[in-house]
C-alpha cells in the first residue's frame, strides 16, 4: 500500500471512530480553562461565562464542557459572524448543562459538521441549536458529567 493510500486509510478510520472515544478524558479545571479561552479570543470575540457548579464534586469530563465551549465559539466567528458570546455551565443533579449563545447574524445550514458531530457523539438528543435574530443559543446536557466515581 502505498502512503497515499495508508493515509487515507487512517483518515477514514479516524471519521469511523466516535469522537468522544477519539478525546482522551482527562481531569481539568473548567474555570481556568475557560479563563484561558476568554483571553486567547479577547482580539476576536468579546465572551463571558458564568459557573455554577459543585466544585466538590470533580467533572468526569470536564474537557468535553471546555471542548464544547471553544467549538461553539469558532463556529459563532466563522459561522454567525458573531462578537459576543456568554457561556454558562450548570450544574443540574448529576448532569451538566452548558448553554452558549452569541449575538450572531445568520447560520449555516447543510450538511452537519464537526460541532454537530462532536454534540451527537457525546450527548445524542440532549443538544439544540435555535436561532433568531438576536443569535442563537447552543444548550447541551451532558448527563452523568458530575456523577461521583463508584468504588466496587
């Protein structure tokens, strides 16, 4: 095989695997994280967040919430055209619910892309998209998120 081939042989089984088993989990700190990301789109984009969360009680994931966040504000620029966007992060029992909204102007329609493809794969129908025209509002439950671990 040669290596034109082999890559694309490696290309299509990557777009064959989920893609929350292609991220590894790892343990993070949403509000640094956040504050992070606030500052690298602070040229681009003017965003907000607000946590309320158990800080007790760790995120299994919490990269997915940060990995979610970054993805609805690329897709707010590029897609939308937006220059706001708030983020918040709930905690609701076990679940997590993030909601992302941005001030932006249209929306692409079509074929669903990466975003959509990472919110069917992590939270399949627990995730909308509505717009009008003040922007759209991203709502994802992500549930389970803020379950203890259980020891056997």
């Amino acid at each position: 095989m040669c290596s034109s081939d082999l890559a694309v042989h490696r290309l299509e089984a990557l777009l064959d695997t989920p893609l929350v088993d292609a991220l590894e989990p790892h343990a993070v700190d949403v509000r640094a994280e956040l504050e992070k990301l606030t500052a690298q789109w602070a040229a681009i984009i003017s965003v907000s967040f607000d946590i309320h969360i158990n800080e007790q009680v760790p995120l299994r994931r919490g990269d997915l919430v940060v990995g979610i966040a970054e993805e609805a504000m690329a897709n707010a620029v590029r897609h939308a055209h937006a220059t706001e966007v708030q983020i918040s992060v709930q905690q609701d029992r076990d679940d997590v619910v993030v909601r992302i909204a941005n001030n932006g102007s249209r929306r692409i329609s079509g074929e669903p892309g990466l975003g959509s493809r990472l919110l069917d794969s992590v939270s399949p129908d627990n995730w909308s998209l509505p717009s009008g025209p003040d922007g759209a509002i991203l709502d994802v439950r992500l549930p389970g998120l803020a379950a203890r671990e259980t020891v056997a």
